[in-house]
C-alpha cells in the first residue's frame, strides 16, 4: 500500500517543479522592461541638448532675437487729435487705427532729417513685398509750413496729416537727448504705440528695421486689414 501512494506521488513532484519556468519568464519580462527604461534614460541624455536649444531658442529668445526698436511701456493708444490733409480735410487721428502705421514728425519744409526719414519709410513699406498693403507711411506735419512741391513725388502712397505740435507731444516721446523728428515710430493694427526706432537711420539700421516689421507681421496676420 505504501509502495503504491509513493508511485502516486511522483506526478506531484514534476507539477511542483514545473513552477520555476513561469517564475524565469516573469524574470526575463521585468529585465526586457528595465532594459528599456535604461535605453530610453539613454535617449533622453543623448537628446537633451538639442531640447536646451529649442527651449532657450524659442522660449528664452537669446540676445540676437531681440528688438532693434525700442518697446513703448505702457503702450500709448492713439489720441483723439484733429488732424488735417494737406487739402484741407478734417478727420481724428484714431481713423487710422486697423493698419500697421510708420509714423515720422517733422515742420512742413522738411529739412535733411526729415527727408531721410521720408526715404527709409518709403524703402521699408517697399521691402515687406506683398505684405507692404500691411503698412501705411505717415507723416505728421507738426507746424503749419507748405509742404515743398519737390517732395509730392515721394508723397504718393503716404498719408500726410497737419497735427498741432502740443497735442503730439503729450503721445509720442523722444529717446533722451533727442528731438521728436528725429525717429521713426511704429503703431500698431489696434491704435498702440509700441515701438521707437533709433534716431540718425542709415541704411544698417534700416535692415534691423525691416527684421522687427517681419516678424510683427508674421506674428499679426488676423490683427489687420490690408490696404486702407
């Protein structure tokens, strides 16, 4: 009887030793999933530099990303200021508003300076291409000189408004040591003024300007309305 229960017991014995199979594939399954945490630690150390860049490239914005122009802060939207055309037309200043606006200031007979800046506004507009509907040129004759007739020619395309000198100089504002005339000012789709470009421009300066007005209108594709 004994000699028979231990012939029973022997399929026992193999179940029993048939467990370490699972317990080895339950192993091999845990070292496969360590194996690729471990590779996939690896990736990350090899790729970080390249997502250091792109972070500081796109979110950090390096030294050669930033503006040429000045930032105006707080921005000033536009005044309600009467203004005249050069025919005789009255209208406010706020009229100009849903176009980006290059803003120059200067007396009637428009000296060097001012047909310097006379030029650089016109080659700016010029050099945005198909985006140059996106810009209009303005002139703001701050006195109430004639305008010379030698100068119509560059005129054309430009909105050219008489403005009481008080009332623009209670919204624009000079960088220190400089006059008013002596910069370019950018206004906005929405009425702000929120740039100032350097006074005394030169055709490098003029190339640093374009790269702000690029990157403005990229930026402001639904802000405005082309041509006026």
């Amino acid at each position: 009887m004994r000699t028979n229960a231990a012939a029973q017991d022997v399929p026992l014995g193999l179940t029993v030793h048939a467990l370490p199979v699972a317990d080895q594939a339950a192993a091999g399954a845990a070292d496969t999933r360590s194996g690729r945490w471990k590779m996939l630690a690896v990736l990350l150390v090899c790729a970080s530099p390249v997502i250091a860049s792109y972070f500081a490239y796109y979110v950090v914005r390096p030294e050669g990303r930033r503006n040429f122009g000045e930032l105006i802060n707080p921005q000033r939207p536009l005044p309600l200021i009467a203004t005249q055309t050069l025919d005789g037309q009255t209208l406010q200043l706020t009229a100009l508003k849903n176009q980006w606006l290059l803003l120059s200031v200067a007396g009637g007979a428009c000296e060097l300076r001012c047909e310097k800046n006379l030029y650089f506004q016109r080659q700016l507009r010029e050099s945005l291409g198909r985006e140059k509907d996106r810009l209009d040129r303005v002139w703001l004759v701050n006195d109430g000189a004639p305008v010379r007739a030698a100068l119509q020619p560059a005129l054309v395309s430009s909105t050219v408004l008489r403005v009481a000198p008080a009332a623009l100089t209670q919204w624009l504002e000079p960088a220190a040591g400089k006059q008013l005339e002596d910069h370019l000012y950018l206004v906005d789709p929405l009425g702000n003024l929120m740039m100032r470009f350097p006074a005394n421009m030169d055709a490098a300066s003029a190339a640093k300007v374009k790269i702000d007005l690029d990157r403005l209108l990229r930026a402001s594709s639904s802000w405005d309305k082309a041509g006026r």
